[in-house]
C-alpha cells in the first residue's frame, strides 16, 4: 500500500507549497530515503546475529568478562563462533524459537481475538460507540475509542478514521476533523487501552527473555497485564487530551468540504447499526457478563484453587494463567456474537477464523524465528550482560540513574520509530540491552517496557515509514481534492508533542508515587 500511494503524483515528500513546507518535506524526504535503505526486519536481524557472533568471539579470544553487580559471579564471555558456540547453537536452534516466550501467547491472543474480529464484533463496537456520541462529545469519544485501537491491531488503523470522518459528518461537524484525528489518536494512542490484546502479548515476551540477561531478573513479574494500570491510565488521559486537540485545535483551522466531495468520500461507508446487530452486541454482553462473574467469584472466594500461596490474589494462577483466562472472553465473545447475528452458521466457522487469523500471522513468525535466535546469543554469550553493566555505569557516571534518564530513552525510541515502525523488531533490539541496563539501575522491566510504550507510539503518525500515513492522504484527498502530505502532516503535527508530553507525566506521576504499573508489577526493584 505504501509503495502504491508513495509514488502517486503529489503525494511523496517534495509537493507540498512554500517554504516551510518544502523545508518539511525535505526532512521527511530524507527519513524516507534512510528508511527506504533499511533491510527487511528479518535480514536486520539475521545481520544482528552474524555480527553478535563475530564480537561476542572476539571478546571469547582475549578472555572478557563481567562482573555482575550484586553478586560475587564473573561470568566469561563466549564466543558463539568458536567449537562451544556451534554445538549450542545447534543443540538449541530450535528451542530458542518454540521457546521464545510471546509466540505461543501472541498466537493464542490472535486465535481469539480473530475470532472476535471476523465475525464483526470489533467493528461493531466501534460503529455503536461513534454512532451513539451527542455532536457535542463526539471527538473525545472518537479519542478514546481510537486509543483502544491496538485490540483490533491494524485494522484499527483502516477502520476507526473513516467511521470517525463519517460520524462527525452525520452530527453536521467536519469530517475532516474525524478522519485525522481518528487516524493520530489511533496511532499515537496505540500502545495504551483498556483491553488487553495481542499487543501486550508481544511486547511482554520480548521483556521476558531480555531479563534473562542478569541473574536479578529471576522472578521479576513479566506477565501480560504488568503495564496495565498504567496504558489504562494513560488511554483515559490521551481519549481526553485528543478529544481538545480535535475539538479545539483542529476542527476550527479546517476548511469545511463541499456537501458534494463529503457525499462522494462517505460512498460506502456507515456507522448505522442494525437490530440484529444491537441484539448481538446485547448477547455477547450478558455472556461476558456471565463469564466474568464466574472467574471473579472463583477467584475472590477464600481457599479457592484460583488463589496464590496463602491465599494472595496478585500472585495466583488467575495472574500467571490471564491469558487463557483472555483467550476464553475473547474466543466467547466472537462465538456468542457471530451466531447471533449469523456471521457464524456452522462449528467448523470457528476453527476456520481461527486459521484464518493465524495465518495472517505468518511474517510475524517468521520475523520471530530471527528474533528468538538473536535474543538468545545475547543471554547465551553473556554480551548482552556485559554490554547492560557497561550501560549502567556510564549513566551512573554522567547522573542519569532515575526518571531523567527513563525520559532520555523515550527520546531515543521515538527517533528510531521514525525509521524503524515494527514495534515488535525495534523492542527486539533494544530491550536487550536496555531492559538490563536499567535493571541494574533499580528499576523494574515492567517500567521500561512502559517507557518503550511511548516512543513507539507518539512518532507513528508523522513517519513516512508508515503506510498508513498515504491511506490517510488518500482519503483526505476524497474531501480535499487538493490536500498535499505537507498539509495533512501539518494538521498532524498538531497530536505529536502534547501526546508525548501527556504519555511522559502519566508515567512521571506512576514513578514519582511509585506506583504499580501493573498487578505485581512496582516501579523499582526489590
């Protein structure tokens, strides 16, 4: 899509008018370009390996080592091309792979959340959340709605911006103002929500295995909801903090389309929602209901096997098995809605969705074949150890130990992402060393991973790396024939700081109060 529509006329960085555009665009031109020289994920990482191997060889051939801080342990450096290196590589290929910690998860999530998908559910959430908004309160619910997005995964990205346009347009607003703010929210809200999907999955996977690298990793809480106080603190924050910039900032700067352009670019799309639907959205909300009520009281009730020792609840079966526990409620969900609006008519529907959804999965497992390999050489050959500790003293030294330095990260995330859009290749790079590095610092790999939350997500609206940005061009250019990237990345523009901003003082009110970020799951470690 983004090959397509980059090379349409006018659309690429270069066609926007004046100066401050052009000067715009030629920055973009250029992120473009080093983007564009990028190898695919997968070579990237592949690229990863051969040199790990050469240094961390190099560093086994002159007898490196690194003292672990904490411990009297002095862990050598092993080189994976030697003897030593071979035979454990060829031992452990594919347990590194089947046993990297987010591909069963990730798959599970998909399976269900698929189900969910195919069958409609999601989209008519989505339409009955809009549709359903007084004119007054539409941008701040199309906000919040957009900064659930990530539980659909892309699809949120094709979906929420046109609805949106349409919405705005049915409570006689500017559609335009719909269709952008839909498209930021989505993307710079991405990492936050109050669902959990397959998102989280990934990235706590990714966080599990980078804090094998350091023996005080052992036992640090990496399940699936460790961030989750904190992405739904900071959805509440960015729903409303869009819904202003939508409101206020945007919306009155905006030509209004001609009625024409407006009826022309609304061809197809709808948010109306049928009774059919309503009673399926009614069905499989009793159902989930239900379903809740029953996980809920069997894990309140006292003695329950679905508590921890000694009766804890944070520490229990329900927190290490809340993926199931996900799986079921979205798997219902989709079963319970489908058969009633009858996009499912048969048993075998269910499996084929499935299939359906893992199939669509299949670059993502082959990007974490090369993932899994590169991860593991760093925990096997102690480099990723010796490069966590090296990290660490030289923030020590320069004094950036505490939230400053969390905040200096963030900022580099959010550069690379400019280049770098895979959430997924860009945590497999750096959580290795940074998870680490900042464990030694004290700090938890639950308040990392949330730091990586934000600058992966503040940033995706305005890289032309991202090929959504040109599916947005194009319908804006539905009800503004004229529009140019220039134009529609100045209205962007717009979303960018104050998100970053917002998304940096919900984290700095979790570390100042040194509140858990997520069930278990504190700013510091023990």
């Amino acid at each position: 899509m983004q090959e397509s529509l980059a090379r349409s006329p006018g659309t690429g960085p270069g066609s926007g008018p004046g100066g401050g555009s052009r000067l715009l665009d030629r920055v973009l031109g250029g992120i473009e370009r080093a983007g564009n020289r990028l190898p695919h994920p997968f070579f990237l990482f592949c690229g990863l390996f051969v040199l790990l191997g050469a240094v961390s060889s190099v560093l086994a051939a002159i007898d490196a080592d690194v003292a672990v801080p904490g411990s009297d342990e002095v862990l050598e450096v092993k080189g994976l091309f030697t003897g030593e290196g071979l035979q454990w590589l060829l031992e452990n290929l594919i347990p590194n792979f089947t046993g990297f910690p987010s591909l069963g998860t990730v798959m599970l999530m998909m399976m269900a959340v698929g189900v969910a998908e195919r069958t409609g559910l999601l989209e008519t959430v989505v339409r009955a959340t809009i549709a359903r908004a007084p004119a007054r309160w539409l941008p701040y619910v199309v906000a919040f709605v957009a900064c659930q997005g990530h539980v659909m995964s892309d699809i949120s990205i094709l979906v929420i911006p046109p609805l949106a346009a349409l919405a705005f347009r049915s409570a006689g607003r500017n559609p335009v103002a719909g269709l952008i703010g839909g498209f930021a929210c989505t993307c710079a809200g991405y990492a936050a929500g109050f669902i959990v999907g397959s998102l989280d999955a990934l990235y706590v996977g990714i966080t599990e295995q980078a804090t094998a690298v350091l023996p005080i990793g052992e036992g640090a809480p990496t399940h699936i909801l460790v961030n989750y106080f904190f992405t739904a603190a900071a959805s509440a924050v960015l729903g409303a903090l869009g819904g202003f910039l939508i409101d206020r900032v945007l919306e009155p700067r905006l030509p209004q389309p001609d009625d024409e352009a407006a009826e022309l670019a609304s061809d197809g799309v709808t948010t109306e929602v049928t009774a059919i639907q309503k009673r399926g959205l009614a069905v499989t909300g009793i159902a989930l209901a239900v379903y809740a009520a029953v996980v809920l009281v069997g894990w309140l009730i006292p003695g329950s096997p679905l508590r921890g020792e000694g009766g804890a609840l944070v520490q229990s079966p329900v927190m290490s098995g809340i993926v199931p526990i996900l799986f079921v409620a979205f798997l219902l969900s989709g079963i319970v809605y489908g058969l009633t609006v009858r996009t499912l008519t048969k048993a075998e529907d269910v499996p084929k969705l499935m299939a359906e959804s893992v199939t669509s999965m299949s670059s993502y497992i082959v990007l974490i074949f090369a993932i899994a390999q590169v991860i593991a050489v760093f925990n096997w050959s102690n480099v990723g150890t010796l490069l966590a500790v090296k990290a660490a003293a030289l923030l020590e030294d320069i004094g950036l130990t505490g939230f400053t330095g969390i905040v200096l990260f963030v900022l580099l995330v959010t550069l690379l992402n400019l280049f770098i859009t895979s959430g997924s290749a860009l945590w497999s790079l750096m959580a290795p060393v940074f998870v680490p590095t900042f464990m030694l610092l004290g700090m938890e790999p639950a308040l990392t991973q949330a730091a990586f939350r934000i600058g992966d997500s503040a940033t995706q609206m305005i890289t032309p790396m991202n090929p959504y940005l040109f599916l947005t061009l194009a319908l804006l250019r539905r009800y503004e024939p004229s529009a140019q990237l220039g134009t529609l990345l100045s209205r962007l523009a717009i979303f960018v700081v104050p998100f970053l901003i917002a998304w940096l003082a919900v984290l700095g009110i979790f570390y100042g109060f040194d509140l858990p970020l997520g069930p278990g799951a504190d700013i510091h470690m023990p």
